[in-house]
C-alpha cells in the first residue's frame, strides 16, 4: 500500500537516514521540509521524492506547508518531527531574543503548525506523528536551556494531541546520543557536562543514525 512520510530535517544526520531506508520502498513517497537537499536526494525520482524547500525559523511557515494539500492524497501519513536545533550552548543569561525566537520556531512551532495542518486537511487519512525526543527533554542540562526546555514541550504536545484524536497514533521516540553533525557541535562546546559527551565519542558509544533509523521504522511500522 502506498504511503507518505513527510521528515523535517531531512537532508542530514538522523532525519537522512530515515530518507535512506524510506527510499528503498517503492511503495513510499518521501516529503523532504528542509532547507537544503543532500547530494544523493538531488537524484531521486519525483515519484518516490518530494522537496518542500523550508527554513522553519522563517515566519512563513503555515504558507508553505500548504503545499502538502497537492502531493498527499488519501494514502496513510505519517509526520516524523526530527528538525531541532540544539545552540545557543549558554547560560540563561547570555540567551538573547533573537536565539530564543529561533529555538521556539524551529524546535516547537514548526512541529506544531505541520501537526495542525495535517489533522485539519488529513483527519480522515491514517495518521502516525512521530516526534524524535531526547534525554534532554526529561533531563535538565545546564547551558541547555532552550534546547531542554523546547524538547519537553514538543513531547507534552504530542501527548496531548494523542489524547484528542485516539483513531491516530503518536509516538516520542529518545534515539539516544547518535554520531552526528549535532553531537560534534556539543563536543566543541563549553559547558558543565562536556566531557560526559567527549567520553561517549572516545569509547565508541555513539549510535549510527543508519542503524537508529531502522530501529524507529521497524518500531512504528510505517515501511515496508
């Protein structure tokens, strides 16, 4: 049966290894919101692959969602939530407006205004919204404030709306610390915790987003 999976974030780390395993189905049609597109995603066929070119810190991000309207059809949806933004990497009181804002966009509106368009337009699809936590979302770190604190609120949201709309499914998935682009920017950071993280790198405890993406697909049971 055909379905769609619409992956924010999608040209790197995790959220390309879910556009990696997706792909091998003919059945799926993969819908890229992200900024860019990586080099082999450039090469995909129209009909297995779909790019909605989106900075999700902008303010147009309800408009040009709107596009989904003409590349979905009656087919099951399932929305994995994987775009976030982990910097600024500060103490409460070196944060300024402008990287909150960014945070709140990226992290939490984004995921919020994709989930609201989907079960407005789409409620009478099967849905799946899958939001990609983190340990960070249950666990304060200091210098992670707006990380923490935005992780936890897209995860009580997705909560919530699964009290709302029982006929759908909802899931918050923690990966764990995978071997990313995300990962080696914390490394180079300065915070109390840092060297928790520069020892996972050492001893080789960092997960393979390739083999994290198979663990999630095979958990919600959207491939194959």
């Amino acid at each position: 049966m055909r379905k769609t999976v619409v992956i924010t974030g999608a040209n790197r780390g995790l959220g390309k290894a879910l556009v990696d395993v997706l792909i091998k189905d003919e059945d799926c049609f993969v819908i890229s919101i992200s900024r860019r597109l990586s080099q082999e995603q450039k090469a995909y066929s129209s009909k297995q692959f779909s790019f909605v070119e989106l900075d999700l810190a902008d303010d147009t991000i309800a408009e040009k969602i709107s596009i989904l309207k003409s590349l979905i059809g009656e087919e099951p949806i399932c929305f994995i939530n994987n775009a976030s933004i982990i910097e600024p990497i500060v103490k409460i009181e070196d944060l300024d407006e402008a990287a909150i804002d960014k945070t709140i966009s990226v992290n939490i509106k984004s995921a919020m205004l994709i989930t609201k368009y989907l079960l407005r337009n789409f409620n009478g699809n099967s849905l799946t919204f899958v939001n990609i936590s983190s340990g960070a979302a249950n666990r304060a770190i200091s210098n992670w404030s707006l990380y923490c604190s935005s992780k936890a609120f897209i995860q009580m949201f997705f909560k919530t709306a699964e009290s709302e709309y029982r006929h759908h499914r909802f899931f918050n998935i923690d990966p764990g610390v995978m071997d990313t682009a995300m990962q080696r920017s914390v490394r180079a950071s300065d915070f109390p915790d840092v060297d928790n993280f520069k020892e996972l790198q050492q001893e080789g405890q960092l997960k393979k987003p390739l083999h994290v993406a198979e663990e999630i697909l095979e958990k919600i049971q959207i491939n194959g």
